[in-house]
C-alpha cells in the first residue's frame, strides 16, 4: 500500500454509479468546486451505515461549503442498492471499486473473515478532501472499521480552511 500524498493530485477514478451512469472520484459536480470522498467498507459493516446515515444528514451543510459528497465500495451493484435501502440516501454512491483501485487510493484492503461476512476483499474506510485545483487537501485511511473521522469536524475544518486560505498541511520534504 502506498498513501497518497496531501497536497498531491487526487487519482479521478470514474466507477459505476447507483442509478446509473458513472461517477468520478475527485471531480466535484454541481456547482460544487471541492469533494468530499467517502471510501466505506461495503454492506456487511454496521458502522459503515451509521457514518453514510449521518453523512446524509450532513451534505446539505458540506454543500453550503461548495463541497460535493461521493461514497464509494468494493461491493457489487446488489449489495450497494442494499445498503443505499437502509438509510435511502441522497449521495451519490459508487460501487464495485477493484482491489487495484483500492491500491491505488492508498487504502488498506482486507480478506473477508468469512462467507457471512462478504464474498469478496474490501476497502478499509478512507476519507479524502478534494480542493479546487484537484489536490488532496486533507486525507484520513484506516485499517480497521474502528477509526473514522468526525465528520462534524471535518466539516469545521473544511469552512476554516476556506474562510482563512488555509494551507494544505502535511507535506514537509525532507532537505
């Protein structure tokens, strides 16, 4: 696994979209100039669903912000339409993410402990804000369901880092 870097460029990965058509990761739509992705664990995690539920309850103050919201997993289109009927979300949810696509977020990816608990690898949660100019301006990735961020303080950070110029932070090169 290789992090991607703050202050780089955030790989735009287009993948199936629940609905229909596509959507792009890093690419805000709308009227919206920055990001939010959500990289969650897929139907089989119960905290993955309380975060997408209060993440629905949020995206109108995230949008007030000119921050899109995008959710995304591994999982196949049938269980992605399965966890958007638990919370009936208005976000735009990504499905069917590869295993190389996970790599190439940077994220952790791991085995499922058994056949009751998914069919398939699955990407560990990740968070990544993307700025106007398509630069990662802050990025959370965990290995374990158990780390997430707040997102009410994602959201104050986003609103200061706007209001105040704020630079990306984080990318220090060694001399």
């Amino acid at each position: 696994m290789t992090a991607l870097p703050a202050g780089h460029p955030f790989p735009k990965l287009d993948i199936d979209k629940l609905g229909g058509g596509t959507v792009t990761l890093g690419a805000p739509q709308g009227p919206h100039d920055w990001q939010l992705v959500i990289i969650y664990r897929g139907l089989h995690c119960p905290l993955c669903k309380k975060y997408l539920a209060e993440l629905e309850g949020m995206q109108e103050k995230f949008h007030a912000q000119g921050v899109d919201i995008v959710v995304a997993s591994g999982d196949p289109e049938d269980k992605a339409r399965a966890m958007a009927e638990e919370f009936a979300p208005t976000l735009a949810m990504g499905y069917g993410l590869s295993v190389e696509q996970m790599q190439t977020l940077g994220l952790y990816v791991s085995d499922p402990r058994s056949p009751q608990e998914t069919d398939r690898p699955f990407a560990e949660p990740g968070l990544f804000v993307v700025n106007a100019d398509g630069d990662i301006q802050m990025v959370d990735v965990s290995n374990a369901p158990f780390l997430r961020p707040d997102l009410e303080k994602v959201l104050g950070g986003i609103t200061y880092i706007r209001a105040n110029d704020y630079p990306i932070r984080g990318t220090h090169k060694a001399a």
